[in-house]
C-alpha cells in the first residue's frame, strides 16, 4: 500500500493507514480513507480494470490483476421518454446491473478484496442477505479466500442459494441481525477475518468509480443532481466522495446535488432529515418491498447527514407503490432493476408532482442491480399475457394490432 490516512467522519481525528480497524476508535463513527494523488485517469476506450484506469485515486502501490471480474465500466444510458414524463433536461440512468453479481457491490468488494490482500488477509467475509452477500462470495471465490458469510437465520433457500453456489462458508446467525454489522467486525479483528461490510473505507473507496465514470461518460460534464438510493450509506457516500476528488485535482468545477433515496416503510436518513436532528433512529419495524434499502439504523446514517447538510444535498422517501410504478416504468425503458433501484425515478416523479424541476436539470439516476434478483415482486407488476390455439393466432394478432 502507498501511503494515506483515515479521517474519522465524526470527530476528524486522523489515523495511519496501518490501522487495521474500519470504524473509528474514539467516536465509533465510519472512517474515511484520505489519499492525495495527481487525478491523473489512466488510458481510454474500455480498460480491462477499473483499479488502474483510476489507479492515482487509490492508494494500492499496485493491482492483482487476478481479482477483477471486469466490475464497473457500466453504461450511462439517456432516458428521452422519461425526460419529457418527468420534466426535467435530461435523464441519465447509470446501469449498475452490468456488474458480474448484477450490483454495484461489486466496485467496493473488488477494492475491499484487494486491501484484504494488500494487508495479508486469508480471509473475508460479510453481513448480508443479498447483492453484498453474493458479490463478496463470488470475489472470495475468485482471489481464493476463505469467506464467511453471515446470514439472518429465517433467509429462505431462494436467497441463500444465489449466494451458497460461490462455495462460500453461509452462516445462519440466531439472535439480533441488527447487531451483527458490529459484531462481525469485533469478531474479524480478533480472527483475522476482513468483513468487507456495507461502508467499510475500501467499500466506499470502490463506489467512488460510479462517480469518475459518469464524469468520463459525460464528456467532462456532470449531472446537476445525481439520485442515489440509500440503505447503508455506503454508496452514497462513495458516489459524494468521488464527484468531491474530482473538484479537488479541478477536473470539475462544481459539485452535483446528491439526493438519497429511501423507502416511507424503511427511512431513517430521510425521517431525520426531515425532522432536521443530526442523528438516525433504529427504524423498529421496517416494511417495504425494496430490500436492498431496508437497513433499519444506517451504519453510515449519521455521516449522510452530515454531508448532505453541508453541501447541496436532498433526501426524499417513496411509498412502495410508487416504487412498483417507477420499476415499470424502468422496464418500459427496457430496463429491469429491482425494487430498491427503481427508487430514484419513483423520487423524481414525486418531485414533478410537487413541482420542484425547472425543466433544465440534468439528472442521474444510479440503477443500483438488476431486477432478476427480486422475482417475488412479479406478483405485484400486475402483469399479464394472452392464450390462443395455434390455428386462431393469425385472427387474434390483427385485433391486437388495432387495440
Ligand atoms: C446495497 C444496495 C443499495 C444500498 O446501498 P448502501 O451502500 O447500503 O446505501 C441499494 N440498492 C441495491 C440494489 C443494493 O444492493
Ligand atoms: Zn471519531
């Protein structure tokens, strides 16, 4: 590793890189890594790695090409249809769902791997039911790592088997799932075990790209607000980090709005938000569709805050149905994202209603992983399809043409 710090995101007290430790010991808020390079990006056209294309904005000393399974690198795809329904001037959906486990996950398990073995890890692990789980199984697999998964005990086999296919040790954990985020990571220091958890530093580092990438994609250009939705927040934080380095090494100019998402059955960041206290409430009993931002008291919730206050930030919670909307509106693109990665349109369409575009703003939304993972919300698309005998169809099809 080269040379960097982390900076507690609570008190800002600094700490050497050689610090095995993923949450500050003082305060016990979330670190971040602080690393001074050139903002040099490297090549062009489609590079192989995401970890040397942008090798100067991490402090790897240097990359095991190995690890990659070509995570990243996902396209920004303009929504014109959905620019006109919203009223705003452009949509951009960057489509995380490309990504070898189908997330974006896998951009912060690539470099969360790769500190791993930079600092002599034999083993990895996570606390997850879903894209985390089965990203860091699939990389721990990959670098040849032992990897632990730790599970809620009541995860039906649909969800635990996407993850156990990676050979990965599945634990299934009785008692508070809620404590586990914090248990894993007493339990991994004592053990060895680097738990690569939802906003560990080098998870955070890795959602950064998200940020280059869309900069890169739009020409040097970026969004004015860029819609992320929140669980963790983790990626928010990454995607915010990302756009604040490239206005450091002036590649840009300005900063984009950030506006986190969340569900109305799951929304601690945004309840606090709006009742405008500086820190998040355990959500008790959460209820959404949208599982991949159902993390009842946000690890990094306290820091979201903090950031959002103190630039230009927005945070704005969607009913499920709106969500569901938004998600077949998505798929009318030709987009099929799960539930949770439909939330920035379901927000950008309560917006319109409340009259807050102006018709100019250049908008991206992070589809966060693809819908294929999440096949029991097919029940509620309400969709439908036809039945005919073989010898009717060529009678059928022209009545279908009219309609
Ligand atoms: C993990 C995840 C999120 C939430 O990201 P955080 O970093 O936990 O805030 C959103 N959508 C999908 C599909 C995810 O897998
Ligand atoms: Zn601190």
């Amino acid at each position: 590793m080269k040379e960097f710090s982390y900076k507690c995101c609570g008190c800002n007290k600094k700490f050497p890189g050689t610090l095995l430790r993923f949450r500050c010991p003082v305060c016990g808020e979330p670190l971040e890594i602080e690393y001074t390079g050139h903002g040099k990006i490297n090549g062009e056209g489609f590079p192989e790695n995401m970890l040397e294309r942008y090798a100067d904005f991490f402090p790897f000393s240097s990359v095991n090409k190995n690890i990659s399974l070509r995570e990243g690198f996902t396209p920004l795809v303009k929504s014109s249809r959905l620019r006109d329904e919203l009223g705003v001037g452009e949509v951009y959906l960057k489509n995380e769902s490309i990504n070898p486990t189908w997330s974006f996950k896998d951009r912060g398990t690539l470099t969360g791997v790769s500190h791993a073995l930079a600092t002599g890890y034999k083993a990895i692990g996570t606390v997850s039911t879903g894209n985390m789980a089965a990203s860091v199984a699939a990389y721990g697999a990959r670098a040849g790592l032992k990897t632990f998964i730790l599970v809620s005990q009541t995860l039906p086999p649909e969800k635990l088997n996407p993850i156990a296919v990676y050979g990965a040790e599945v634990i299934k954990v009785k008692g508070d799932y809620g404590k586990l985020y914090f248990e894993s990571l007493k339990i991994g220091e004592k053990l060895g075990i680097y738990f690569i958890n939802s906003d560990v530093p080098f998870r955070v580092e890795g959602s950064k790209t998200i940020a280059f990438e869309i900069y890169e994609q739009m020409r040097g250009d970026i969004p004015d607000i860029v819609v992320v939705p929140t669980s963790s927040g983790g990626n928010i934080r990454g995607i915010a980090k990302g756009f604040r380095e490239l206005k450091q090494y002036g590649l840009i100019e300005t900063l984009p709005v950030i506006m986190a998402v969340q569900a109305e059955g799951c929304s601690p960041i945004v309840n606090a938000w709006e009742r405008g206290v500086k820190t998040v409430e355990r959500v008790e009993k959460p209820e959404t569709i949208a599982h991949a931002i159902e993390n009842t008291y946000p690890p990094s919730g306290n820091e979201v805050l903090r950031m959002l206050s103190s630039g230009k930030g927005l945070a704005v919670k969607v009913t499920d149905k709106e969500i569901l909307e938004a998600q077949k509106r998505l798929a009318g693109e030709g987009l099929f994202v799960q539930p949770a990665s439909a939330a920035p349109i379901a927000a950008m369409a309560k917006l319109k209603r409340e009259g807050y575009w102006k018709g100019r703003e250049k908008v991206a939304c992070v589809l966060t992983g693809g819908g294929l993972k999440y096949t029991a919300v097919f029940e509620k698309l309400g969709l439908s399809s036809r039945t005919c005998d073989i010898q009717d169809l060529e009678r059928l099809i022209p009545q279908i043409q009219q309609d």
